[in-house]
C-alpha cells in the first residue's frame, strides 16, 4: 500500500510540472494597438491630450477654446 501512495505521488508531481513546464511555453497575447491613441501638446500650456479631445486650427493643437483664442490673439 506504501508503495502504491509513493507512485501516485511521483505521477502527481510529474502532472503539475509538465503543466507547469507547458505554461510557461506558451507566449502571453500582443496587445492590440487599437484601443491606442496619439497624444498631442497644447501650444500655449504644454498639456498633453489625445488627439481626438485636441482642437486643431492652422496646423496647431490646443487643450481648450480659450487657449485657441490666446495664441491666436
């Protein structure tokens, strides 16, 4: 009976290192770019924003209307 509890230890350690072993094989997922967005800098203060939140006018980005109206001055 002793004998057959120590096998059944052995096939039991070897399952969770062969499992172990293939867990660490097995590459972690790319990220998907697609939820990444450019960052652009406001003219007049600095901040940085996402793209799609930023004003553009005449090739320049700003955080706010405001800032939009001071540098255009």
């Amino acid at each position: 009976m002793l004998k057959l509890l120590i096998w059944l230890a052995i096939a039991l350690l070897a399952v969770f290192w062969f499992r172990a072993s293939r867990r660490k094989q097995v590459a972690p997922p790319r990220e998907d770019r697609a939820g990444v967005e450019d960052m652009v800098r406001c003219q007049v203060c600095g901040v940085n924003l996402p793209r799609s939140e930023a004003i553009l006018s005449r090739g320049r980005f700003y955080c706010s209307p405001e800032h939009q109206q001071q540098d255009h001055g």
